[in-house]
C-alpha cells in the first residue's frame, strides 16, 4: 500500500510537468514545517510545551479560475504527545507517536487574481491518512481526513516562483489514534507549513506581449507594444489611433494627424500651429494671411497691403528711399521725390521730373523736356546752315565746303543737349522717283554719320528722305528745281 500511494504521487507529478496549458494552469510545490496534534491526552495547538513534530509535503495544483484553483497534497511526517503530568500506572495511555501520510484533495478560493504579488486564501476538502507500523503501531492504518480546512497566504517572486506561508486543518475519522478513546470528539491536527511553488508549462504567446494566444484578440500586436489583458495596444485617449502610432497618445486627436489634435481643422497639429484657435495654411504655420503679402496675421502691422506689393518682415510696404511713396507707386523708388511727380525729384524746380527732364540740373521748360529754350541766334544760325549743306552732282557724297558748317551745327548740338534733330532730304524730278528717293535718303544718313562723327549721340537724330515728293517750287524752271534740291533741319524736344 505504502508503495501505491508513493507510485500514485509520482505519477501526479509527471501529470502536472506534462500537461501543461497556455495559460500556465499546473503548479508545483515543495513545503515543510510542525505538526500539532489534539485529542484526548490534550491539546497542543499553537503551543511549544511538546517536541517539534515535523514533516514534508508536496503539492500539484491545477488553475480553475481567476479565484480558484484545485490542490492535490501530500504529506509525510511525525506526530506525538506526551503527558508530562500523567496518573498513576496511566504512562503507556499519556503519550503515543506516529509516522504517517496523508493524501488530499482541496478546493482553494484566492481573494485576489492571479497577477496580485499578495494573495490570500482559504481552502476546504478532504482526503487520506495512512499511519505506518512503527514505534507502537503494529499494523498499517488507513483513516479518512474530513474535514481538511485551512488557509495562508502566496507571494509572488516572479511569473514562475512563489512563496507559500499555510495553516491546515485535519479532522480524522477516529478517536482512538492516541490510543485512547473516550467518547469525546475525533483526533484533530494542525499543520504550520512553509515552502515554494513552480508555474509550469510555457504559454503561446507569438507575438510576445505578454498574453498568451489564447487569451490575445490581437494576435499580431509588434514586439515591445504596451497591450491590455486582451493583449490589444492600448488606446488611453480613446481617439481610435492606437498609443504606439499615436504621436499625442494622452491627447484624443483625428487619425490623419497621428492622433493630434486640430481645433482649427487646417491639417496642422495644434502642437505644431501657430495659431491653433484659427485656421490657416500649412506654408505659414497654421496662421492666415488675409491680405497675401506671406506675412502671418498675428505678424503683420500693417494689415490690407495691395496684393503683389512687397513688405518687410512686419507685412509693411517698401519704401526705399523714405519719401512717403511705398516702392510699387514709386517711378523713383531709390531717390526720393515728391507725391506730385510719383515719387521722382525735381533739382533744378522746372516742372519737369529727373526722370523725365532732359536737363536735370538745368530748369528749362516742360516744353523742352525740362532744357531751356534754344537761343534764337542758334535757331537763325540752324537755318542758315541747312542751305549750306552740298553733295557731288548725283551722289551722297558731301562736299567739302559743307563741313564747316556741319562743325558748326554739331556745336550748336552738343550745346544744347536736349535737342533732337531731324534731318530731311529731298529732290527735284529729274530722273527715276525712286532712285531719287534712295538719293535723299543716302544723303541725309551722310550728314547724319557727319554730326555722329562729331559727337552728337545717333538717338537724337532722324534721318528721311522723301526723294521728290515734297517740292517748294516749280520743277518745270530751273530755279524750282534748284530750290527742290534742298536739305532741311528741323529741331525738337
């Protein structure tokens, strides 16, 4: 029998190494500790007047529930009392020892859940005592132990390891284990133990989060993501962007901002906006720009600016060269001017702009482009020279009795430098019209390259032949035809 009950423990334990579940549900233990025993010598429960009466125990457990979980014990040990105050001839009836096992099967109610460092318990159930034939016991004995009630404590070490402190109960069903029976109540023991257990078995858990597969909603949750007890990535604010993609994980945000919030609903974050109570664009931050100068609202001092003129870092207009007139209006953004000629100056007062005056420190007239009138002798002296000016008979070639008046013409020019000059050549009939008219034209351009040679800038000289088209006399006398033949210098502003 004694070898069954060994066999029977042994094959408990190879059960609960090789059954493993997911969820860890077998456990192992090892304890040890007193034995206490009460009866009809007496009663030493809780007492230390008795020698210490040890034992060994082992236990398998098997998870039921968040609270509750099912313990098959066994133990192996001594039990004695002795009455040191015996009656006469009463001392082989005042004491008695024992070796015995026992077997038992509890029920166990945890006031905590299993992930609790600290959880205390209460347990009930019944099982087996096996006494051996040794000291005064001549034969093996088997008694029932029913009521079997206890409870303790588990602590935690680890997700494997723990460490059990346990008070248990053991009720016989006889009155005569310490040799005597009197009629009173069965014989009673109380076990103090202490000792270790072990979590067997290794959960599933593929996706490494710390809950097994069978309990994991999300099986595919990426390593080293904070999960809940589904095993599903936390979400704490609730916005349905997970917290390991969620950039404001404490903050409920919109999805396509990585759960940041957007008050304002520009497509900026408000960590990130500028101005998160007002919408605005991604370019500036999150602010607006109502008049579209590129400087925000919240920057800009001079708000409404014309679009397209360009501003300073404040949003004002340009001015240059501080006149009062922003560049954009400005003809003169570099000199300052006066509001009546846009923003040019006028140095020598005339009326006429710099900009515009062909004499800007000389005060002339408007009419002159801001020069002075041409003084009426050059005027006369103009006039006097165009009719000295001659060519070789049928060519543009000038003679040279002609340059000296051209001299004096380019002088007359030079001086006056607003003046522009166009110089007219014509002819009289004799000979094709439109020979003529490249004749007149060829000799214009003559006096022209003259008076260029001398110094008078091309931009202010127009050279035209109109051939014979324009005659002042009659073609028909010789004398018309005299005057025909002609070049005429007209000035202008």
């Amino acid at each position: 029998m004694k070898k069954l009950v060994v066999i029977s423990a042994c094959c408990l334990m190879t059960l609960a190494a090789s059954s493993q579940t997911e969820e860890k549900k077998w456990n192992i233990g090892f304890q040890g500790g007193l034995i206490q025993y009460k009866g009809d010598l007496g009663n030493n429960f809780y007492k230390t007047d008795q020698a210490a009466y040890g034992f060994a125990g082992m236990s398998v457990s098997r998870y039921l529930g968040k609270h509750f979980d099912a313990s098959l014990n066994f133990t192996r040990g001594e039990v004695g009392y002795v009455n040191k105050n015996p009656p006469a001839n009463a001392w082989e009836t005042t004491k008695f020892k024992l070796r015995h096992n026992t077997v038992n099967l509890v029920a166990r109610f945890n006031f905590t859940g299993p992930q609790a460092v600290v959880r205390p318990y209460i347990f009930a159930g019944g099982g087996i005592m096996w006494f051996e034939s040794v000291y005064k016991q001549k034969n093996e004995r088997y008694e029932y132990a029913f009521p079997n009630l206890g409870g303790g404590f588990t602590f935690n070490l680890s997700p494997i390891v723990a460490l059990q402190l346990q008070e248990s109960f053991m009720y016989s069903n006889a009155d005569d284990l310490d040799r005597v029976d009197d009629g009173g109540d069965n014989d009673m023991f109380l076990y103090h133990s202490a000792g270790f257990t072990f979590n067997l078995g290794k959960k599933k858990d593929a996706d490494k989060d710390g809950v097994s597969d069978k309990k994991d909603k999300c099986p595919n949750t990426p390593t080293g993501v904070t999960v809940d007890e589904f095993g599903c990535p936390l979400d704490r604010d609730a916005d349905g962007v997970l917290d390991y993609q969620d950039a404001c994980p404490d903050i409920a945000g919109v999805q396509s901002l990585k759960g940041c919030p957007d008050k304002d609903m520009d497509g900026i974050t408000d960590k990130e906006d500028r101005c998160p109570d007002t919408a605005g664009s991604i370019e500036m931050a999150g602010c607006p720009d109502t008049d579209k100068d590129g400087v925000v609202d919240v920057d800009d001092k001079c708000a409404g600016t014309k679009t397209g003129y360009k501003v300073d870092a404040t949003g004002c207009t340009l001015d240059n060269d501080k006149d009062g007139i922003v560049n954009e209006d400005d003809l003169c953004p570099e000199l300052a001017g006066t509001m009546a000629f846009k923003g040019c100056p006028d140095t020598d007062g005339d009326g006429v702009s710099d900009k515009e005056d062909r004499c800007p420190l000389v005060k002339g007239t408007i009419e002159n482009k801001g020069c002075p009138e041409i003084p009426r002798e050059d005027i006369v002296k103009i006039n006097v020279i165009a009719s000295k000016i001659y060519f070789e008979t049928g060519s543009a070639k000038l003679k040279l009795i002609s340059n000296s008046q051209l001299d004096d013409l380019a002088t007359i020019l030079n001086r006056n430098s607003a003046v522009n000059m166009t110089i007219e050549g014509h002819t009289d009939n004799v000979g094709d019209d439109a020979y003529n008219m490249d004749l007149s034209q060829k000799r214009t351009e003559s006096v022209r390259d003259y008076l260029i040679s001398k110094g008078v800038p091309a931009s202010r000289l127009t050279a035209i032949g109109y051939g014979e088209t324009k005659p002042v006399a009659d073609n028909a006398k010789a004398a018309g035809k005299a005057k025909n033949r002609r070049v005429e210098l007209k000035t202008s502003f």
